[in-house]
C-alpha cells in the first residue's frame, strides 16, 4: 500500500505540472507531508490535481485485492513553513495535520464510495476554492474541526462521488446554501396503473391551495396494507416535483415494520441536514428542532413525503408551516387527528377496479398470456381480492415460468386455505401473510380479539349488532373496537355500520381465529347464530303475523337479538341481511349446528317467497331437510319437505312439489301435526292447481279448509278460502269463486293478514274479470297491487300485473295493458322466472 501511494502521488502531481523531486516530502508512517514550491499555482490542486490523483488510486486498486486497496484523505492549507534539525514545521504544518484528523472527514471517507477525500483549511477554501474555475466548487462541505487546541473551519470535498447531501454523515455540520437542494424521492415502480382519481385529488389539493394560499397543503393517503399507497404517493411526487425547486425530502417512517418505528427527533435530524444545517445547531428537544425545521422552510417550495407513517403524533413534528410546501402522509391508519386539528386532506386507497388490476398483471407478465385466458384472468384477479400487492406477487410468480398458463396459476392459489402460503415470495414485504400481522399485532388486545371473532363469521359483510353479539359486548363497546379496526384498515365500513373484509384478510382472520381455544370458537359461533336465528324470527313476525311461533326456538339473551317496531324496519332487515343469512345457514350444517340449520330457513322462509327468490328458498329448505334428518327430527323434517314443495311450486317443479309435499303430509299424519297436516295440504293443492288438475286442487283446499277449522284457525282458513275461490275460477264457477274469496277477504281483514287480503282481491279481481265485470275486477287489483308492493311481493304483483293486462285488454283499454305487461316483463326477468316468457307473448300479442 505504502508503494502504491508513493507511484500515486508523484504520478497525479506530475500530471499536473508539478515534479516530485521540486517538492519536498516527509515520510509519516501511513501517510506523507508534501510542501509543495510557492511557484506552482495553488489553484491546480483544486481543479486538477483531485482527478488526477483519484484516478491514479482507481489504477492501483484495479490492480490489487481488498485489502492492498487505498482509500486516501488529503488536507490543503496554505501558509508559512519552518526547517530545523527534524524537518518541516510550523503552525501551517500543525493545521493540515488537524485537519487531515478531522473525525468529520474520517468518517466521510469511511462511508463513500470513493477512495479519496480532501478538505481545506477555510482560508484555502476562500482564498484558492472559491476563485478557482474548478467545476465542483459546489462539492464542498462546512466542517466543523475540534481536535486538542485547535478548533476551525474546514471544508470537505469528494472529488470522485456524484454529488449528493446523502453522501455526507450525519454528524458533519453543514452551512445553509452550501449544497443543492435535497432530491431525496426514491425510484417509483414501473408498474403503476389506474387511480386516476387519486392522483387528481392529490394534484387539485395542491391547485387549490394555491389559489386560496395561507396554510401548507398536508394530504394523507391512506388504506389497507398491500393497497398501494407507496406507489400512489412516489408516482404522484415524480410528476409534481417540478412545482418544488427547492427540493423534496422523503423518509420511510417505519411505522408497521417488526422494529421500532423511526422517531420524529431522528427523521427531524436528517431532514436538517440534508437541508444544510450544521450538526451542532440542531436542538436536542422534539419542539425546538421542529421550530428549527419550519424555519429552514420557510418560504422554500419543498415537498415532504412521509411514508409508512404509524400514527399522527410521529408526522406532526415533521409538517412544515410554510404555505410555500406541501405534504405527503401514507399510513394504514386513518390519521383522523391531522384531518381535524392541521386540515389534512384525506385519500383513502380501495382495491383497484378490476379493469386496473387486469392492466396491472398485463404490466408484469404480458398482455398475451391473459388475452388467451380471459375468464381465467379474472379468476386470478378475484383471488388476489384486486390487492396491488398480491397481484404483483402472483405476477413474480409466473414471470420466472413463461410458458405457466393463468390457469396453472389459478389452479397454485385456488385453495382458501393456502391461498396465503402461495402469495408468498420469501422477503418478508413480499410475504401477504408478515404484511397484514404488521397491522395486527400492533392493535388493542380487545381489538385484536374482537378481529380474530370475526374471522370466524361467514358472510359477505357483517352490521354492528352481529359484531356486538359475535363478541358478547353491547353495542357501545363494540363500536369502539371496530372503529379501531376500521382506522387500520382491517376491516372496511363500505356503508354505514356495515363492515367487511376483502377476501386475503378474510383469510387472514380466519387463520388467527383458528388459535382461539375450542371453547371460545364454539361460544362466538353460537351467539352469532342465535343472534340470526332470533332477529329472523322477530323480523318473521312481523311481515307475516298469523304464522305460528317456531317451536323450541326460545330466545337467548347472548344473541343480543332485535325488535322491530314495524313491516317496514322488519323487511329493510331481511333485505340487508339476506346474502348474510344465506351463509349463515351454509356454515350452521357444515359446522353441526343442525338446528339452526332448519329454524333459519324456517325463519327466512316467507321474506323469500314474496321476494321471489325461489331457487335460494329451495336451497336453503334443502339444506333445512337434511339438518332435521340428522337430528332425527320429524316435526322439523316435515316443515322443511313442506317449504321445500312450496319452492318447487313456484318453481315449476310439479312432480318434485308434490313429492315433498305427500312426505310433509304422511310425516305430519304419523306425529299427529293437524295444523302442518292442513299446510302439506293446501301445497299439494297448490301445486295439482299450477299444474292444471284443479279439481285435485279442490279436494286437497277442502281438506286443508276443515283442518284449519277443526284447530280453530281462522288465518289459515282465509288463506286457503281465498285459493280455493281462484279454483272455483279456474274450474269456470266464477260466482261461487266470488262468493269464497268474499268470506276470505273478511276473515282476512278479520286476523290482519295483508298478504292473504292481496292474494284473495286478486282472486276476486280474476273471477269478475271473468263474470264481466271489468270495473270491478281492475278496482280489486289496483288494491291487491298496492299491498303487494306495501308488502315487496315482487312474484305476485308481476302475476295481479298479467291478470290487470288481461282486463285492459278485454276492456280494449290498450295503452294500461302494455304497461302492466311491461312492469310484469320487468319483474320476471329479475326473478329469472320463467313467466318471462308469458309476458312476452302477451306483448307481442297487444302489438
């Protein structure tokens, strides 16, 4: 090494004009004094020399292993020398060497990537550095130098590193203006799409602060992990910091990384000194250092982003006060402190549309391997639940494996439970699963348990009271706690009071509410069944008064279930609940909660048949009848065949209907069920009824009809008189017709049956049409139409809607007709019924 230095010295002087045997020398162990003749200019060793002699270091170390390598400092000073018994001395000579032990340019040298640092005496730098026509006069660095007696001024320059405030260490004292404005914006990701609309609010935020002026424009972006705030941010910044001069300082904050989150005094410290503060006047407290920070800024346009932000209080310190700049927050939480004391703007990220998350695969793994497998495609989007991160992950997946098709990878992520395992690349930001336990292990403990309860819930979403009931908290507490996990975007609110997951989290809360204890699964799965089971059936009575109680289902505080003070409330419940409902059935046989398996669909039974969502209503009474036979139970059995006929009635299904409607019948004659007896027989003679066989359809009405007079009631006879009336019709007796649904309609009105008061003024309506009365048979529908809407009957206002068209047309009445058909048409074909058909034709028909 020391060979190699003394082939570089004389080498680099030489090439500058300066021969080495003009100079004289001194050997100091591992390093050299040079005094240079007062004949040479001093400014070559400024704007030359450093080249040189770097150049000359970078031929040695080419040529030698690591450790024969040479990184060099050099001190500069100019200035009166002295000769005695020992060699050269004098005060000149005692400076350089301070500063060539500057601990400041040690540690430069020790952190650059260079091999070579000088630094300058300040008479130097002012006298030969700030005259001299060198190109890097803007490279060097104020130091302070503090070493035994001495303490000055020193200036440091790396000639052989790109200029750059992040090459300096912390510890160097800057001087304001010394160095260019910070550019400290990482590289942005070239596989950004879509979120426009993010990115527009982003820029009029801006816009329109700076119209109105007066305060600094703080924007937080937030949103669930894997989201892609990051990319948000960083690509907005790109595009926009040509609206910042004077630099745009950026630091990740760590705030949901496995160590601890970086504090605001150390973030502030190296905001300072990229901004060119000296080390040693930065304050030691938060405030004064923060006070400190807003000066420097003052009056500068600055952009700040602050990534990865964990919570308010940590970004506070760092916000600038000056209009002049602009901030950029990303958080998982909600940082709904700065939006109320500081006016922060708030840009809340959600999953990427699907045609966004299409591009952004397209992006990674060419446009072709999705073109040919389109559906394929959007399998693989849906299972990514449109997650920016998984989608990247799934992406990297198949980027190694060009001739991996979609479906190959579908096929990798289609099981639930690994989903999680395949989305993951082994980097711990890169792995889905460390990602979201970030957020999570950072939450309340109850907020965490209250998190891994609702992994065990099945539905699309969830409302607040199921929380509550899920949990075994009232109301208040559990508002509490999801709006904790709402503010960390574990759980989203999409409307309000209704919460939900995307599916990776789903997933994700599933796992961790596999580590609850049996007991405690077994209880939260109970409470919020029974919180269903008994909301359903209050929401039953409701919409259907006359229906007998369910027996058996006695109510359980724990359920936390609710009233309903009316129809109205009842039927917005059911209509809000119902995909929730649907699932719940699902995970109550699957998971042995057999009877809750046939009392919910016993529950839900009649909101579905007036919706008309007949397929779901066989579904759900199918899976009714399966849970009663593994319980062994005949009433419940025969319940359920008997809904279960009803649903293939309106279904068109007539051998099915009849079926289960003689094994509800024979069952409810063995266990001595006379008013189930009476019900099995007016499904049967509904279903002989639709199928055309209507004196079979008489026979069993007239059964169910002394049944329910036998058992004394009067709901059930209203409502069968009402269809044996429309038999009487159908069999041509129309006056006989009239006469029955007459005693219906007040027996109906007589119990408060709406439903069979709209079921039996249609009949009427139907009998008189036929008797030529038209008047009267288009006054009794109008009125059977609007209860059926009052009630969402949506299957029979479309049938009292065709048999309205049938009178118009009779009554030549042509414009009235075609709207009723085609209000009809339009139900149907939401139903997907088969009655679509009928409607159609009657149109075409009216021309």
């Amino acid at each position: 090494m020391r060979d190699g230095l003394y082939r570089a010295l004389p080498q680099a002087l030489g090439n500058v004009g300066v021969t080495w045997t003009e100079c004289d020398h001194e050997d100091r162990g591992d390093g050299v004094l040079v005094a240079i003749p007062p004949t040479v200019a001093k400014s070559v060793l400024v704007e030359v020399f450093p080249d040189e002699l770097a150049a000359a270091l970078l031929e040695h170390n080419r040529a030698h292993v690591a450790e024969e390598q040479i990184k060099l400092r050099v001190a500069l000073h100019a200035g009166e020398v002295h000769y005695d018994d020992h060699g050269v001395t004098g005060e000149s000579v005692n400076l350089a060497f301070r500063l060539l032990d500057a601990p400041a340019l040690k540690d430069v040298l020790a952190r650059s990537v260079g091999v070579l640092a000088f630094i300058t005496s300040s008479w130097f730098f002012d006298e030969v550095v700030q005259h001299s026509r060198a190109d890097n006069r803007d490279m060097y660095y104020r130091a302070t130098v503090e070493i035994k007696e001495t303490k000055t001024v020193g200036w440091i320059c790396l000639p052989d590193v790109p200029r750059s405030p992040l090459s300096v260490p912390s510890e160097v004292p800057l001087e304001t203006g010394r160095i260019p404005a910070p550019r400290q914006l990482p590289a942005h990701t070239p596989y950004f799409v879509g979120r426009e609309h993010e990115l527009a609010q982003l820029t009029t935020s801006l816009d329109i602060a700076g119209q109105e002026s007066g305060t600094v424009v703080i924007t937080a972006i937030d949103g669930t992990a894997g989201i892609g705030k990051t990319a948000l941010a960083l690509h907005w910044a790109h595009k926009a910091k040509g609206r910042f001069p004077d630099g745009q300082l950026h630091i990740n904050l760590r705030g949901f990384d496995l160590a601890a989150p970086i504090d605001p005094g150390d973030a502030l410290a190296g905001f300072l000194h990229a901004l060119g503060v000296d080390a040693q006047a930065i304050p030691a407290e938060l405030d004064a250092q923060a006070a400190l920070y807003r000066s420097v800024l003052a009056g500068r346009r600055v952009l700040v982003l602050l990534d990865n932000a964990r919570g308010s209080e940590q970004v506070r310190p760092l916000l600038p006060g000056s209009p002049t700049c602009a901030v950029i927050i990303t958080s998982r939480n909600r940082l709904e402190g700065l939006t109320m004391t500081e006016g922060a703007h708030r840009v809340t990220l959600d999953l990427l549309p699907a045609h966004d998350a299409i591009a952004l695969l397209a992006k990674r793994i060419g446009r072709h391997r999705l073109d040919t497998e389109p559906d394929m495609t959007m399998k693989l989007v849906n299972m990514c639940a449109r997650l920016p991160l998984a989608l990247n992950i799934a992406a990297a997946r198949a980027n190694p494996h060009p001739k991996l098709s979609v479906s190959q990878l579908v096929e990798e992520l289609r099981s639930e439970r690994d989903r999680l395992d395949s989305l993951d690349l082994g980097d711990t930001d890169l792995n889905l699963r460390v990602v979201f336990s970030r957020s999570y292990t950072m939450l309340p403990s109850d907020s965490a348990r209250m998190f891994r309860l609702l992994g065990l819930h099945p539905g699309p979403d969830i409302n607040h009271h199921a929380c509550a009931a899920i949990a075994g908290l009232s109301p208040g507490p559990a508002r509490v706690l999801l709006r904790e996990l709402r503010n960390a975007h574990l759980i989203e609110e999409h409307t309000p009071n209704r919460f939900r997951f995307h599916d990776l989290l789903r997933f994700y809360a599933a796992e961790q509410a596999e580590r609850e204890p049996d007991p405690v699964r077994t209880i939260a799965e109970q409470r919020f069944l029974d919180h269903y089971l008994y909301t359903s059936l209050a929401a039953n009575r409701r919409i259907d008064p006359s229906r007998p109680r369910l027996a058996g289902a006695d109510p359980n505080p724990d359920a936390r279930a609710l009233s309903f003070p009316d129809y109205g409330s009842a039927w917005r419940w059911f209509d809000a609940e119902r995909h929730v409902l649907i699932a719940a059935i699902d995970y109550a046989y699957s998971h042995g909660w057999h009877g809750h398996a046939w009392q919910l669909p016993w529950a839900i039974a009649v909101f579905l048949q007036r919706q008309g969502l007949y397929h779901l209503y066989a579904t759900t009474q199918s899976i009714a009848a399966s849970a009663a036979d593994q319980l062994d139970d005949r009433h419940a059995y025969a319940t359920a065949a008997r809904h279960l006929a009803n649903a293939h009635v309106r279904l068109g299904n007539y051998t099915e209907a009849r079926k289960y409607g003689q094994h509800a019948l024979d069952t409810c004659r063995e266990i001595g069920d006379r008013y189930s007896q009476a019900r099995s027989h007016h499904v049967l003679a509904t279903s002989y009824s639709w199928e055309g066989s209507y004196h079979d359809a008489r026979h069993h009405y007239l059964e169910a009809i002394a049944l329910f007079r036998e058992i004394d009631h009067r709901g059930g006879q209203a409502d069968t008189l009402s269809w044996l009336g429309r038999t009487h019709s159908q069999l041509g007796d129309y006056n006989q017709a009239v006469h029955c649904c007459q005693l219906a309609l007040a027996l109906c009105r007589e119990v408060g049956d709406h439903h069979a008061e709209a079921t039996c003024l249609d009949s009427l309506g139907y009998a008189f049409h036929h008797l030529d009365s038209h008047d009267k048979a288009v006054s009794n529908y109008h009125e059977s139409l609007a209860l059926f809407r009052r009630l969402g009957d949506h299957y029979y206002e479309a049938t009292t809607l065709l048999h309205l068209a049938d009178t118009h047309r009779a009554m030549r009445n042509h414009q009235p007709a075609q709207e009723a058909l085609l209000a009809a048409l339009t139900i149907f074909e939401r139903l997907h019924h088969p009655f679509a058909e009928r409607a159609r034709n009657a149109l075409t028909e009216l021309g």
